[in-house]
C-alpha cells in the first residue's frame, strides 16, 4: 500500500513496525556466535585433555573428545539463531509474562533433550562403553536429569537473546521518538507560519479597503489629490506584493514602505497632517515584522490626528536599547481610551504576529502620552540579516 493510500504519518509509522518486527541478524553478530561457540569448543576440549582424572589419552580417544567438543557446541551454535528469533518473536511483555515464560522453559526443556540426546548419540559413536556396560537410552538419561548442563545453556543464550531483543526495540522507540520529535518540531514551524500568513492576508486587505475608503472621500474635492493617491497606492500594493514571502524586513524597508503610505494620507487630510521620524541610525539594519508600523500609524492617524484639534500630528521613532528594539508612534489625539476600545483588525493582527514570531520575548502597549496624545510601543529582540544567516 502506497503512502498516498494510507497518508504519510502513518505509511511511515507501519514501515517502521515492519523493519521492527524483522530485527534480522547482522553478519558481525552470525560472527561473534561462531567465535564464540568455538572458543567454548576450544575451552572444553582443551579441558578435558588436561583432566588429571584421565591419565594418559590414547590417540584415537584424544581424537573423540576433540570432534565431540566440536560438535556438542557447533550444535548451540546452530540453535543461537532460531532462540534469537523466538526471542524477538515471542518477546516478554508485562501483560503476558508468565505465559511467555512457561512457553520459553517448555522449550528450553525439549531442546536440551533434544540436544542431550543427540550428543549422547555421538558419544556413544565416537567413546563406546566399555564391554558389557549398555550405553544408557534417552529416557534413562531424561529420569536421571542428564540434560540440566544443556538447559542451563539454553537458558544463558535465551538471557542474552532477550537482552539484545530489548536493546534493539529501546533503540528502536529511540529513533522513532527522535523521529516524531523532529517531525513536530517541522509541523509546528509550519503552523506558525501559517498563521503567520494568515494574519498577513487579514492585514492587506483591510490596510487597501482603508486606503480605497481615504480615495472615495476625495473623488469629487480633489480630483488631482485622487490620482496621486492611486498612484502611491499602486506602488505600495506592488512594493508589498514583491515582499509578501518576507515576514520580516530591515528596518529601513518598513520605514520606505511607511513613507509610501503616509504620502496617500498627507493627500487626504490636506495639509492638516504632520508627521516626524526620530530613527536612530544604529537600529536601520534591524529586522522588524514586514507591516508592523503601517498599523500602528493607520490607528494614530484614525483615533488620534483626526480628532485632534487643529493640525494632526504623529511621530514615529525608533531606538536600540541593548539587545532590544524600541517603535513608538505617538499622536496628538484624545488619548488611548477612545483608541484602545476602537482599535480594530490592524492593532489585532499586529499583536498577535508579535506574540507568533517573538513570543514572550516582545511586548506591545498603548498608554497615554505627557501632554495629551497615545503612544503605541513595541519592543521586540535586536537581530539583523548577518545575525540570522
């Protein structure tokens, strides 16, 4: 089945499961299994050469002992492989550990029959009784327990088999978790910068139906006003197509943009407007969000300069304080009270991208100013484009 059949996530998630289930032996392990059993080999067969209780080995018994050490462990070398397997296959869980415990020593017990008799056969082949001693049959070597040595070894390489099938499975959850980490880490870049996007396609339309609205309140006054207007409004509109994948800007860009907006409202309010810039040059290069200004001058310009009595007034500033960038704009109007409760889509939409790209690391305020007037500021982190390649 395709990931397209059955969604990515979980297409990955099965192929996962799959190589988990498999667990396969590695050559360097098939390795180690043979060096080890014939290290055994050489160990026992070496043992029972040197046994003082055996003076004086004729060369045909030398003989014997050597193939049957070789043999009693080339046997365990054969049977690692499938108790390896019924290891990962039948693991010990929580919720069925003592059904797979009596399922793993009922093996146990007929291997190492199994395993007894077949040695016994060989032994009997290879070192016959002396005459007139009848080689013992299996169920005499069963009653007298012959096969608890061959159970205990069973039991050693289940242990070891057990251990490296929970090795591999912690290894396993390891990746998978380190997996899934990475993989949350993508989604939730990629949920910021949707909503990221999504508070900028907000934005935009409401900043135009705005500036649309400032046009048809001159059409029939000022005709010529009208056109300059819709020319600075068809450049900004392209000057914010052209940085629409940007989320942030350099300062001096936003300030460019800001400029091209203010240009459309000197128009409209008709040399009753006055704005000032105080930017400090050591702030120009800082990047800031991409249309964090034009709201908060759009808000001082609609709840602020025009009610202020006589020439409207706004200032826009800004500063480096440290690791932090300070934006004021601040306006001559009535004060926050009549701003704060009608401050609408634009004031909004600029906190939370503020909240979106910043987190706690930025805060924004609207407070009265000394002398009559709101003040909106913004502090966010000092970082530039060198900073963040």
């Amino acid at each position: 089945m395709s990931p397209t059949a059955l969604g990515r996530s979980e297409w990955h998630e099965r192929q996962h499961e799959s190589r988990s289930q498999r667990i396969p032996l590695r050559p360097a392990e098939l390795a180690a299994i043979i060096l080890f059993w014939l290290f055994f080999a050489v160990l026992n067969a070496a043992g029972r050469l040197i046994d003082p209780r055996i003076p004086g080995l004729r060369p045909e018994v030398t003989h014997a002992v050597l193939i049957l050490s070789f043999i009693e462990y080339a046997i365990w070398a054969l049977l690692t492989v499938p108790i390896v397997w019924l290891a990962h296959r039948f693991t010990i869980s929580s919720s069925e550990r003592a059904s797979r415990l009596l399922f793993f020593l009922a093996v146990g017990v007929v291997l190492a029959i199994l395993v007894d008799t077949i040695s016994s056969q060989f032994r009997a082949h290879l070192l016959p009784p002396p005459p007139g001693r009848p080689p013992r049959g299996m169920f005499t070597n069963i009653i007298r327990f012959e096969f608890l040595d061959d159970f205990m070894v069973y039991l050693a390489v289940l242990g070891a088999a057990l251990a490296r099938d929970y090795f591999l499975r912690y290894q396993a959850r390891l990746e998978e978790t380190t997996r899934l980490q990475s993989q949350a880490a993508r989604l939730e870049a990629q949920l910021a910068e949707a909503r990221l996007d999504a508070l900028r396609t907000q934005l935009n339309p409401h900043f135009l139906f705005n500036t649309l609205n400032a046009v048809s309140t001159l059409v029939e006054r000022d005709p010529r006003g009208v056109r300059r207007m819709i020319a600075r409004l068809s450049e900004l509109l392209r000057h914010t197509l052209d940085e629409t994948d940007e989320q942030e800007i350099p300062l001096d860009r936003e300030l460019d943009l800001l400029r091209r907006y203010l240009e459309i409202m000197e128009v409209r309010f008709q040399g009753r407007l006055a704005v000032t810039m105080n930017i400090a040059e050591d702030v120009r290069d800082a990047l800031v969000p991409n249309l964090v200004l034009q709201p908060l001058v759009e808000n001082a310009l609609k709840h602020g300069a025009t009610g202020a009595e006589g020439e409207g007034r706004v200032e826009v500033s800004a500063r480096r304080d440290g690791n932090l960038v300070h934006l004021e704009v601040r306006d001559n109007g009535p004060g926050p009270i009549a701003s704060s409760t009608s401050s609408g889509v634009g004031i909004k939409n600029t906190v939370a991208r503020l909240e979106q790209l910043y987190g706690t690391k930025q805060r924004f305020s609207l407070r009265a100013a000394d002398g009559g007037g709101a003040i909106a500021e913004v502090e966010l982190p000092y970082h530039t484009e060198r900073a963040t390649a």
